[in-house]
C-alpha cells in the first residue's frame, strides 16, 4: 500500500480512534479530555492538506479497496477537497467548544459524538462504493440527532432534533433506492465502476423500461434536497437553534451542504440525464426565492439565520442543476466559511448588543442631536441606470477574460443573470444608505464589486479545471442541463422585465417616501410569509392525525 | 392446501392476523427466559418449516407480508409499553422475511438476518424489564429523564434501539439492505417506507424516556459489569453485521 493510500485510511480513522480514547479516558482526564479531541482534529486537519497538497502535486486518482463488496474509499479532487474543509470546520469547531461546553453537562459525550460526525463525514466524501456512502450518509442523520439534542433536559431541542432526524431518513431512503437500482444495472457496488460503465452505455433503461441514469438521478436529487433543505423539506432548518452553538455551526456550515456534494459525486450520472438537472434547477430557484422571503419577514434572528442558510443551499443547488457542478461546491465552500464565522461570533454580537442595540437613528435625530449633515440624494433615474448597467459590465469582461465562449452555456448566463440581480441589489442598497458623500460610497462599492467578481470567476474558474479537468465532461454537464434556445430567451427576457420593473418601484417608492399604506392583499401576503406559509401547521396537523389514527388501530386490534 | 401450509407459517412469519398469536403469547408470557426463548426462536420455526415446505411462495404473500410489516410498523408509533412495543417491532421485521425468502435467498442467510432482528429485540426486552422492575412499568412518555438519571442504563437502550430499527452497522441494517436489494420494485419502495415508521417510532421511544429533568431520588443504575456486558453483546452484533456483509453483499 502506498502513502496516499495510507493517508487517505488514516484521515478518517483519527476522529475515530480520538472518539474511542476520549470515551474510555474521559472518567480520569475529566475536562482535560478535549484536548484529545482537539489533537485529533489537528492531525486530521494537517493529514487533509497533505492529501490536497498530493492532488495539487498531481497524483493519480485512485481507490483503496479493502478486498470486500463495501468499504472503499476515493481519492480524487472532490473528496480531498471536501475532506480538507471538514477536517478544517471540525476543528475550528472543537477549539470552540472546549471552552463553550465547559459548563455543559455530558462535555465527554459531546466530543465524542463530534468526533464521530467528522469522521462519518469524512467517510461520505471519500466513499468509492454504494454501501459505504449509504452507510455515511445514514450515520450523519442519527449522530446529528444526538448532538442537538445535547442537552437532554430540554425537550423542546429534542423536538427540534426529530424533525431534523426525520427529514433525513426521509432523505436516505431514495439514495437507498438509488443504490439499488444501479446494483441491479451494473452488478456492483463500486462507484468507479459504475462511473465507468455509465460512461460505456449511456442508454442503459431499467425496470419499466425507464432510463436508468433518470430514475438514478431523480432518486439523488430528492435525497440531496432532504439533506440540503430544499423547499418542503426545510422546516427542519430554521428551527434547530435550540442545540448548541457549535453544533448549529458544524450543521450550517458542512453537514447542509451535503445536497450539493452528493450530486457533484454523481455528475458522471447526471452528465447523462435528459431532464432531472431542469428539475433541480426549479426546486433550487423556487427555494432559494422562499427561503430569502422568508429571512427577510422573520423577527427572531435565530430562524433568520436558519432561512438565509436555506436561500443559500437554494441558490447551490440551483447552480447544479443550470450544470455549473464546481461553481457549486465552490458556493458550498464560501458559504461553510461564512456562516461558521457568523454562528461561532454571535456570542460576542449577542455581548457587543448588550452595549448598543445597533439601531440606525433616524435623520432628524442625527442632524439635531449629533450635528451631522442629512444624507445626500442622488436623482433616482440616474441612480437607477448606473444600477442597472455597471454590474453587468464588470460581470461580462471578468467572465469574458477566462472563458471567451461564454454565451454557448445557458447556465453560465443564467449565473450571470444572478451576479447582475445581485450586483444590483447591492447598488440599490447604497441608494438608500445614509452617507455625506455618496459618489464616494458609490464608488468603493463599485470597486469591492468589481475585486469580488474578478476573484470569483477566477476561484471558480480554478475550481472548474481542478474537479473536472476533461472540458468535454464539462460541456456534457452544461448540455444535459440546457434547455430549447427560445424558450430560454423568453425566460430569460422575461425574468429581467419582473426583476427591473420591482427596482423602478422600489425607487419610486422611496422617492415617494413611502406614500400610500400598503394594501389590504399585501397585509394578508405578509401574514402569509410571516407564518411561514403554514407549511409548519399542515406538517403538524398531519403528524397527529397520524399519531391518532396509530393509537385508534391499537384499540381495535388490542389483543395482538 | 399448499397455500394453508403458508398460512401456518404465517403464524411464524406473521402474516396478518395470524401474527396476533405471536403478539398476544408474548404480552401474556411474564417469564423472562421464556420470553428471549420465544424472540429468538419464533422466526426460526417459520424459517424452518418454510424451508421444508414444497411449494414456491406465491406473489400476493409477498403484498400481504409487506401490508402486514407495514401495519405493526404503524402501530409501533402510538405504542408507549415497551414490551408490547418490542413485540410489535419484531412483527413488523419478521413478516419482512418473506421478501428475501420469496427472492430464493439461502436459508443460512435467513436465519441470520431473523437472529440480527431477534438479538437486539432480546437486549430490549432485559432493558424493560430493569425499567419495571425501578419503576414498576416501562412506559414512554410517563417518567422521562433516563439520561440523567441512569446515564449507563441509557446509553445502553439508545444503542440497542439504534440496532433493532436497523442502524448502520449492525446486522439488521445489512438484513434491511439485502432485502431490498432483492425486491421488485414495488416492494422495495414499501419496504423503504416501514424502515422510514421504524426510526420515526424509535425516536418516539427514545425520547419519552431519556428526555427531561432528572428527578431527585436514589435509582440504581446498570454495574459496570453489567453495561460492560451489554457493551460486549453490542460490538458482537456489530461485528457480525460486518462479517455477514462482507462475505454476502
């Protein structure tokens, strides 16, 4: 056995030998004992980047088998890459917990159920073969369970962690399913194989004679969006804050963006996929819409939070299904990092608020009381064209100087189509900051935006030549993704008009300054929102209904 | 007549309502021994006389397995007595067994998927009666807090749970699998649905006895020996789910 392959065992073994010694050591090092626990997160950590260090370096790819049906790991770019920001999260996270936890009761307990979680975590990335992944994918449901509900006092954070549990059983089964089918189309268990032999027959039909590579594809695409909190499947998200703050890290920042991993593993299945990418395009879209409405109408900051990591995961998946798979889990990435950060400071926001609640004060207040100028106003039709027009600019020549055949993939517009939206929004927020000098604002936004986007297409660029270094793979994913060229032009078109015309409005509005009180339909629409649909009470009334219906047959049938 | 043989066996391998024999025996049997001797044993019978009976399972006894395993699995979530729960759980995955027999798996792997069922039901029968015996029922929902009340006593029932609703890596997860994986399709998607209601009822379960405060009061926790015990059957069950995945999957 070589050294990569020694390496590749070894950084999912660590967390797990780190949770077995602070288990039996737990009862004599006392407190002491996550230092075992962050010693083994710093090994892993360091053996990731060695691993990634090796790809870099550029190692073949490879599969450690271990001479069984099951049991075998990758290495590749995805799973080093993926292994390097688990190992990295997992360890910001424990250095966090020493001391957070420290007054917790069940401190052992919960690093060793956080060792676990890495290392099932770890395993999931690297998986070569159907049962190890399922086997992963599974352990992640039930130890996240057990770590929310770390406090086993409360039952409310028990409550909350049976809806996450649920939800991703719920999700397990058609990756199950999945599993199944292609055993009984390839006679194997290894994903290599299965690559290999999808790439040989892409027409390969199954039961019912249904396309294989869809019926596989739909399957994993419904499990990634159990996993990822598509919408209808996300009520889990937003209300598991009552665990403990390094676990709703960990879960926010890796575990969520599971979804987008699990479907860029399988990108030499959906690359053959006629119509399933179209799909996951919608439900990403139609989540990462709903899952922003609904950030934006929350009161409490917690399922704010909650609902701007669902817009997120929408808006990853949505990227997979316009065939940008790499941009995805560069998204992933960014998006781990970021809300890590966001949930491992909020102790010292929630400190910081304690000295100043943060709340703007208002024009006559700052003009009267801190002698400060009123803001000045730009007219809103200049203001509104410099919004429009400047981020599609520095999005086209960015995107223009790595990839000059740009416009031959719909999905890279409609990326572009979303840099612009929010490139714009950005600008339409400075309309309405309070600065002395706005052109001065304007400006250095104008520049961040620009250093923003040239850094992103070049990262994505970069992680598109590393994870799928074949360009023909690349156009596959990209083809099997599209949709008929007028259609597309009509969606797209149409989409921009509803998009500038809500700006205008929202100008108008402003300038306006607020005008008439909003009517009686949109009062009803915000309490809709505000409620959260109700999707929260119909899940509710039917698990009851449910529960009552169980306990009714055990009535009937009491004797056996 | 073939078919009256198959309902025999459906006493066995419970096919609804002849699996209420199994169901009412076990609530009325108070022996301890003889109730691990019943849970171990009962499958096996039917595996047996299945196994020594001529004619080919037919394909509507697969449905009415499946409808069966389906309904004590639904039952299973308003079920709040542990002992009853338990005997609905191992109604529910032995009825199961007719999807695997009906495929033509050997009858040594049948036999160990029933005993990967039968083992860890039998940890939780010990479990409920230890639960009586401090509170005098072993009941869900009705006391609450076992987590830190009697934290040994806990860990050991979570993971027994774990291991009779078919968690990874224990024999029944690989039993869940295999059965699947010689399904129709159909079925299998039935099948996928039960295991679904299992962890659903697990979580019931666990959560009616291990969450909430702790009250004040003396209560025995399981000796170090014995949870080193259970710990030992535990990681034997583990390690024979590798084993007869390895070799069989």
């Amino acid at each position: 056995m070589n050294i990569v392959h020694q390496l590749v065992i070894i950084l999912p073994s660590l967390p797990l030998v780190s949770a077995l010694l602070t288990h039996l050591l737990g009862g004599t090092l006392g407190r002491r004992v996550s230092r075992i626990s962050v010693a083994g997160g710093v090994a892993s950590f360091l053996v990731a980047a060695i691993l990634l260090g090796l790809v870099l370096s550029g190692r073949e790819v490879s599969h450690v088998a271990a001479g069984t049906s099951w049991g075998s790991l990758l290495f590749d770019p995805l799973s080093v890459l993926m292994g390097l920001l688990i190992a990295g999260i997992s360890l910001l996270v424990r250095v966090y917990s020493v001391r957070y936890m420290a007054e917790e009761a069940g401190y052992g307990r919960f690093f060793v159920l956080l060792d676990l979680m890495t290392a099932a975590l770890l395993i999931m990335v690297a998986a070569g073969d159907l049962i190890t992944l399922l086997i992963a994918w599974h352990l992640i449901g039930v130890l996240l369970y057990f770590l929310l509900g770390q406090d086993t006092r409360s039952k409310s954070a028990y409550r909350y962690s049976f809806w996450t549990f649920i939800t991703y059983r719920f999700g397990d089964l058609p990756l199950v399913l999945a599993a199944a089918v292609l055993f009984h189309t390839f006679h194997t268990w290894s994903l290599p194989e299965i690559f290999a032999a999808v790439a040989a027959d892409p027409d390969t039909t199954t039961f019912f004679d249904l396309p294989v590579y869809e019926v596989v594809g739909a399957l994993i695409a419904m499990s990634a969006f159990a996993r990822s909190a598509q919408f209808l499947l996300h009520t889990w998200l937003p209300y598991t804050m009552d665990g403990p703050t390094p676990v709703s890290a960990l879960m926010h920042a890796g575990i969520v963006n599971a979804g987008g991993f699990l479907i860029n593993r399988f990108a030499p299945v959906f690359a053959y996929t006629d119509n399933v990418l179209h799909w996951v395009f919608i439900v990403g879209v139609f989540t990462a819409v709903i899952g922003s409405v609904l950030m934006l109408s929350q009161h409490d900051i917690k399922k704010s939070l909650g609902y701007s990591t669902m817009g997120q995961m929408g808006f990853m998946i949505m990227e997979c299904g316009v065939g940008a798979f790499s941009l995805a889990i560069f998204h992933l990435i960014a998006h781990g990092l970021f809300k890590g950060t966001l949930f491992l400071s909020a102790g010292g926001i929630i400190g910081e608020a304690r000295h100043d609640d943060g709340v703007p004060k208002d024009d006559l207040y700052t003009f009267i009381i801190e002698r400060r100028p009123a803001r000045n106003r730009q007219p809103w039709l200049l203001m509104a064209g410099i919004t429009l027009a400047i981020p599609v600019l520095v999005l086209l020549l960015s995107h223009l100087l790595v990839a000059p055949n740009l416009f031959q993939k719909q999905g890279a517009i409609i990326l572009l189509f979303f840099g612009w939206v929010t490139g714009a929004q950005l600008l339409f927020a400075t309309y309405n900051m309070r600065s002395e000098n706005p052109w001065r604002l304007v400006a250095l936004i104008v520049f961040s935006f620009t250093i923003v986007v040239i850094g992103y297409t070049l990262i994505s660029h970069a992680f598109d030549v590393f994870l799928y270094p074949d360009p023909d793979f690349g156009t596959r994913l990209y083809k099997a993704a599209g949709i008929d060229f007028g259609w597309f032009v009509i969606l797209v078109v149409f989409a921009s008009a509803v998009i500038v015309l809500g700006w205008l409005r929202a100008y108008y509005t402003e300038r306006s300054q607020g005008g008439r009180s909003p009517s009686h339909w949109w009062r009803n629409f915000y309490v809709l929102v505000w409620r959260e649909f109700h999707i929260l009470d119909i899940y509710t009334g039917l698990t009851r209904s449910l529960l009552a219906a169980s306990a009714r047959v055990n009535v009937w049938l009491r004797w056996g | 007549m073939a078919d009256l043989g198959f309902m025999f066996i459906g006493l066995f391998l419970p096919l609804f309502p002849f699996s209420m024999v199994f169901n009412a025996v076990l609530a009325r049997t108070s022996q301890p021994l003889l109730r691990w001797v019943l849970l171990l044993a009962w499958p096996q019978i039917g595996l047996w006389t299945l196994s020594a009976h001529a004619g080919a399972i037919p394909s509507w006894l697969v449905i009415w397995a499946l409808a069966t395993s389906l309904l004590y699995a639904f039952r299973l979530l308003a079920m709040r007595e542990m002992g009853r729960w338990t005997g609905f759980l191992a109604t529910s995955a032995w009825a199961l067994l007719w999807l695997p027999s009906y495929a033509g798996l050997p009858a040594s792997q049948l036999w160990s998927f029933a005993a990967g069922f039968s083992v860890p039901l039998v940890f939780l029968t010990l479990l409920a009666q230890e639960l009586e015996r401090q509170y005098g029922a072993a009941y869900t929902g009705l006391y609450g807090g076992l987590a830190r009340r009697i934290p040994r006593f806990a860990g050991v029932l979570v993971i027994s749970v774990l291991a009779a609703t078919a968690t990874p890596l224990f024999p029944t997860f690989f039993a869940m699998l295999h059965s699947l994986i010689v399904s129709q399709p159909l079925p299998a998607v039935g099948l996928a649905g039960i295991w679904l209601i299992w962890s659903w009822a697990a979580a019931r379960l666990l959560q009616g006895l291990i969450v909430g405060p702790a009250e004040p009061r003396p209560e025995l926790d399981l000796g170090i020996g014995t949870t080193w015990g259970y710990a030992a059957g535990l990681v034997g069950l583990l390690v024979a789910g590798l084993i007869l995945s390895g070799s069989r999957l």
